[in-house]
C-alpha cells in the first residue's frame, strides 16, 4: 500500500506542477510610459481570473475521486461495505464533475453577455 502512495504522489505532483512563464524586462521596465496592470478592470476580468485559477483544480480533483473511487472498488475483494463505500465515491464524483462543468459553462455564458 506504501507503494501505490508513493506512486500516487508522484503522478499527483506531476499533474499540479505548473511552468513558470518570466516576463521580457526590456518591455516591461524600459517602458516608463505604461500602467501598470490594473488588479481589477470589472466582473468580467474577475469571474475569467477564478474561472482559470478554481475550475481546472475542481476537475482534476474529481478526475483524482474517481480514481480513487475505482481503486478502491477494485481492492474491495467482494466486501459489501467497501463496494458501497466505492459506489458512493464515485457517484460523489460524477455528480461533482457535471456540476463544474456546468458551472464553467454557467460563468461563460454570464461573462459572454456582460462583454
């Protein structure tokens, strides 16, 4: 079991590991002339910052339960308890996968009219 937990934390951290992007400093400190990036120009700039930030982390996050969940249905060698505990993280699962997408899809189509 030690094992299948190492092996899980390593794909989990390849999965969250993000790449760096560095900005040019000869465009953006040579230019004194410029703003500089305003934090909040209205809900539409908002509602697309948590967008790109939550819902990726929710979706992978139910991807992960529903791996969890099959692993765990799997390992349950026939026990009734342990099924029922893998069916019902699943079905939690799903259920919270269709309800981010449906929200992504909610939030895009309000930030769709408010442009």
């Amino acid at each position: 079991m030690k094992t299948i937990n190492k092996i899980f934390f390593v794909l989990l951290s390849a999965f969250l590991a993000s790449p760096v992007f560095a900005a040019n400093q000869s465009t953006t400190l040579g230019n004194v002339d410029s703003e500089p990036p305003k934090i909040f120009d209205g809900i539409d700039t908002l509602l697309d910052s948590i967008v790109v930030i939550l819902f990726p982390v929710a979706g992978l996050a139910c991807v992960v339960f529903i791996i969890i969940g099959g692993y765990t249905w799997i390992a349950s060698a026939g026990d009734p308890a342990k099924v029922q505990q893998a069916q019902g993280t699943l079905t939690w699962a799903i259920i919270g996968l269709v309800f981010v997408l449906i929200a992504g899809l909610i939030v895009n189509t309000v930030t769709g009219f408010i442009n």
